[in-house]
C-alpha cells in the first residue's frame, strides 16, 4: 500500500471538497460522531476562510484515505486543526503522516499557536494525540435546538451593530476577560464576515447585551454572547437566545447551535432552559 500526502491551502476545488465530504460521511458511519464540522467542511470552500487540508491517498486506487484541517478562525495566526482517516485505513500511519504535514503546513505559514481538536467518544483520537505530544486542555459542548418563531420581549430591543464599541469592550473583558484590543479584533471580526451579525441589545436606552450569529448552511451558530454585568440575573440572556432562534427562522435556517465550555454550568444552565440540547463534546488539547 503505498500512501501520498499533499496539502492544499483554503478554498478547496470542488472534486477535492466532494472526496473530505465523503471522507466523513464514511467516519461518521462508522463512529456514530460528526466530523464534518470540526474538518471545516462548510467553510472549506470559501475565499474568506484562512486554513489548509493534508489529503492522504492510496496511489493504487486513487483513493482519499485521511485528510488533516486546520483553520485560523480569528485570523490571530492561532490554528485550530483536527484530522479523520478513512476506518478501513486506521493504524495503519495514516494518521501520524497526517500530523506532520500539518505541524509543516503550520510553520510555513507562521503560525504562532495551535489547538488540535478531537471529538469525544471518537475511537483512538485522545490516545493518539496525546501520544503525539498534546496535553488535554478544555473541552466545549456543542448544543443545538430548532429555528422557530419566537415571541419576543417587548422591553428589549435588539438591533445591529451601530459603533457601540465602548459598551461591548466593557461587556466582553467582564464576560470572557478580553483586553481591549482582543474585544476590537472580535468586533472588527464579528462586523467584516460575510454571513456574520454582531447585534446589540437595548433596554431602556442602555445597552445590556450582545449576540453575534453565523449562517453556515442550514445553521445559525450563535457566538459571543455577553450580558452587561450590571445586568445579569435579569432574562437579558434568555432574550438573545429567543431572538437567535426567531432570526434564524426569518433567514430560512433549520437549526441554532452553539459552544460552550462544559465546565461553564452557569451558561449551560441557562442554555438548557432555552431549549438547547447537547449534540457533541469537543476535546481541545494543545502542544506540550
């Protein structure tokens, strides 16, 4: 069986998408878990996403057999970067070839962190990677619920972004303790992306909260959201996500789905009374 392995920078032509999609229908199959996301598949396609793939194929049979993503989210030269082989293929190498074709795709592109990504329960991933010098560091769930019309509050009134950096500078560096310039890069993020909204919320003239969404397919992600310290306790929380589900049913999505880290119990408290379930467990784990 002789093995090759090649890299190929974001967007992906559209056989090679069709052959990583393919690749993980087939491990999803067999593993019962998700692989699509975490491979970057939605995004994959796009001028916009900054990221690579390591492709392995059988020379014999001209056959995709493992694929490695990685993916600079933010932009910050900070990789998050995750890999599935083929189950037919497994321990076979495959996925050490995978690894080292992403630590070289990494430092050529200057990268100056990194955060390799296993889904829990996924057979041999946590082994492997820690075998491979990573050392686990916090895992996120991933929770979803139906797009669907809401009945909003009426003393709360959601808007988009209009210049209210200040507010959400203040918000963010109390909710996920962001220095200033981070929470800038967030917003210059939040407000440049195609697909991506930041939206304020108001009561009374004051700003109390924050949500941004992202329309990926048929899912309306929703990240970054934030409520006023002064505010908290006092439904503004609840009020985002009853506006994220109601703007996705607007804007055609069948699902809302966000992260969150599983050892945030107040937020996933919060979540679950909103109607959102667990759908996977992300384990993130970075180099020793």
């Amino acid at each position: 069986m002789n093995i090759s392995v090649m890299t190929v920078s974001f967007p992906l032509d559209g056989e090679t998408l069709k052959e990583v999609k393919f690749l993980c229908e087939e491990a999803t199959v067999q593993d019962y878990r998700v692989y699509e996301t975490i491979m970057n598949v939605p995004m994959a396609s796009s001028f916009e996403t900054k990221g690579f793939m390591v492709l392995a194929y059988e020379d014999d049979k001209d056959l995709l057999v493992g694929a490695a993503s990685a993916i600079d989210l933010m932009g910050l030269h900070t990789y998050e970067w995750s890999l599935v082989v083929t189950p037919a293929y497994r321990q076979k190498g495959i996925g050490t070839a995978l690894v080292e074709g992403i630590q070289v795709g990494l430092e050529e592109r200057g990268a100056e962190g990194q955060l390799a990504v296993i889904i829990d329960g996924s057979p041999y991933g946590h082994t492997f990677i820690e075998n491979k010098g990573f050392t686990y560091s916090f895992s996120e769930a991933t929770l979803e619920t139906k797009a669907e019309a809401v009945t909003l509050q009426k003393d709360i009134n959601i808007q988009p972004y209009n210049g209210e950096q200040a507010e959400l500078i203040t918000i963010y560096s109390e909710a996920f303790g962001d220095l200033p310039e981070e929470s800038e890069e967030l917003i210059a993020f939040n407000t440049s992306k195609n697909g991506r909204k930041l939206w304020i919320a108001y009561r009374d003239g004051a700003v109390v909260g924050t949500v941004t969404t992202a329309k990926e397919n048929e899912i309306q992600w929703v990240t970054a959201l934030a409520v006023h310290p002064n505010c908290e306790g006092q439904g503004i929380g609840t009020a985002l996500l009853s506006f994220s589900k109601d703007y996705a049913s607007k804007v055609g999505a069948a699902f809302v789905m966000l992260d969150v880290e599983v050892d945030n119990k107040k937020a996933l408290s919060v979540y679950e009374k909103a109607g959102f379930m667990k759908a996977q467990q992300i384990d993130y784990y970075v180099k020793q």
